[in-house]
C-alpha cells in the first residue's frame, strides 16, 4: 500500500524522474537485493523501472545519446531562458524586473541540472549523480519560492529591486536551497539515519523530500495564480492578462502530466529511445515563457520602446 511520501510507485512507472537516483543509491547501501537484475552501468532512471532508456553508450548498438530528445529539449529551453532574461533585462523600468530575472535566473539553474540528471549520463548509484541530483532538487524548490516571490513583490508590500525585497527573496531561497541539498544528499548517501533512510527501504519513502519536490512546488503555482489573479482582476482591474496566467497554469499541469502519465507510454512505443520527460520539458519551459508574457502584459507602461525598437 502506497503511503504520503513513497517514492515507489514513481520511480517503478515513471521513466526519467530524477528524484529516483537518489534511492537506486540508497538501496545500493541498505538493500541491494531489492534492485532486481541491478547493474549500475547501464540501468535507466529510476528502480526497477518499467520501462527507461539505458544509460549512455551501454545499449546494444546505441549510436547516439540516450534520451536524446530531452537532452534537446533542455538545451533549446536553455537558449529561450537566456533570451528571456535579456529581454527582461531592458525593461529597465519595469516594476518586479530584478525579481523576475533572478527567477529566470534559477529555472535556467535546472536545465543543465536536469540534462545530467535525465541524461543516463553517469551510472546510477555514484555519488556525482547523487550530488548533481541533490542540487537539482535543491534549485527546483528554490525556484518555486521565488515564483512565489515574484507575485509577493507584485502586490508592493515591499518595493521591488530594493534591499527590502531582495535580501528576504535571496535570503530564504538559500535556506531552502541548503535545506533541500542536505535532505536530497542524506537521501542517497545515507549519511544518518534522522531524515535519510526509507523505512522498508523498499518504499523508496522520503516525506521530507516528497514535500520539497512535489507538494511545496504545487503549494507555490496555487498561491502565486491566486494572488496575480487578485492583483489582474481586482486591483488593476484588468481582462486580457489573465487570460495568460490561465495559460501559464494549464501549460504547467499539462507539463507534469506528460512527466506521470506520457513518459512509460512513449518509452514503450518508441522502443525505450524516447520518453515522455521531453514534452514535460517544452511544456514547462513553454509555461514560463507564459509568466513572462503575463509580467510583461502587466508593466506594459514602463516599456521601454526605445531599448527594442532603436
């Protein structure tokens, strides 16, 4: 019977989903009967998965690099982030800007974290992949916060760009950076036995980890829609943008139904090539090119023409 913080069911079922290399480490120490037919060099991503794309050069007659379309996705979703944040750069004027840089900033942050990750680069169990995999999480819930931050700055309670905004804003994204790095390192490290180790092993069970990676990103998208629709609707008293914080949302959701539902149905149908994580890619990336779309829809006053249209 799954329980709230079982990573089992996930990691069997879901091809390329990061937070599994945490515990394929785990039970290579605590239980390393319970990782059936295991070989490091060539396992996928995840534990006793399903159905996963091997690990780079390890499959027979493998010519090209596993997941290949993810590893695509993530690279053109990397270009598309450092666009955005040159174009958000110009709007000097703009309220909320240094804001939403540095949230820019963070999800380019996870790209590269994620292509590794994903990638079937490193073989399973290492601690590089434990590491790069613990400052991936670590940098996707601190991302979250800071979409948060972002609708917090837009209702003015502090002045945006400021040290009032920005110190509290870089301040607990730190906290929870650290927090989550500890937490997703002693999950595959095993350093001690307070937050670490999954009781059975089997479960893959992490509540601390499970709240950070899934209900705290959840948590952050509900709060911040819910406030940018207070500032659209109420206090701006405006239609039209948001229309595209609608949008932003549903590409979102969709974003992580393609990771749940699309991945093993695509790795299965394309023979373990391809997964369903390169679809998440584009839809999440797609979902803050949206956001950002919705900032500017709302700041179009402070445009500043002359910096685009010389």
């Amino acid at each position: 019977m799954t329980r709230f913080g079982d990573f089992q069911s996930l990691c069997a079922n879901v091809p390329s989903y990061p937070w599994c290399n945490l515990f394929y480490a785990q039970l290579q120490k605590l239980s390393p009967a319970s990782l059936q037919n295991a070989n490091p060099e060539i396992d996928p991503v995840g534990v006793n998965i399903v159905c996963g794309i091997p690990r780079l050069g390890t499959s027979p007659g493998a010519g090209s690099l596993p997941n290949i379309a993810n590893v695509i996705a993530c690279a053109l979703s990397i270009i598309f982030t450092v666009a955005l944040i040159v174009f958000t750069e110009r709007r000097k004027a703009a309220v909320g800007r240094v804001e939403l840089r540095s949230f820019l900033i963070l999800y380019l942050l996870t790209l590269p974290l994620q292509l590794i990750d994903t990638g079937s680069f490193l073989a399973q169990g290492s601690t590089a992949l434990v590491v790069i995999t613990a400052i991936h999480a670590a940098s996707v819930a601190a991302l979250f916060w800071s979409l948060l931050a972002n609708a917090l700055v837009a209702t003015q309670i502090v002045e945006d760009g400021t040290v009032s905004s920005l110190i509290p804003f870089w301040g607990i994204a730190a906290l929870i950076f650290a927090g989550t790095t500890y937490i997703s390192v002693d999950t595959g490290l095993h350093i001690t036995d307070v937050i670490g180790r999954s009781d059975p092993p089997e479960a893959l069970r992490s509540i601390p980890l499970f709240i950070l990676t899934s209900i705290w990103p959840a948590v952050c998208v509900i709060l911040y829609f819910g406030i940018m629709a207070y500032i659209v609707l109420a206090v701006l008293n405006e239609r039209r943008p948001m229309w595209f914080y609608i949008l932003a949302l549903i590409l979102f959701v969709l974003s992580q139904l393609a990771w749940l539902l699309l991945g093993k149905v695509v790795c299965k149908g394309s023979g373990a090539k391809v997964d369903g994580s390169f679809i998440g890619t584009v839809l999440e990336t797609a979902a803050v090119g949206v956001v950002w779309l919705s900032w500017r829809s709302i700041t179009e006053e402070s445009w500043d023409d002359d910096a685009l249209y010389p």
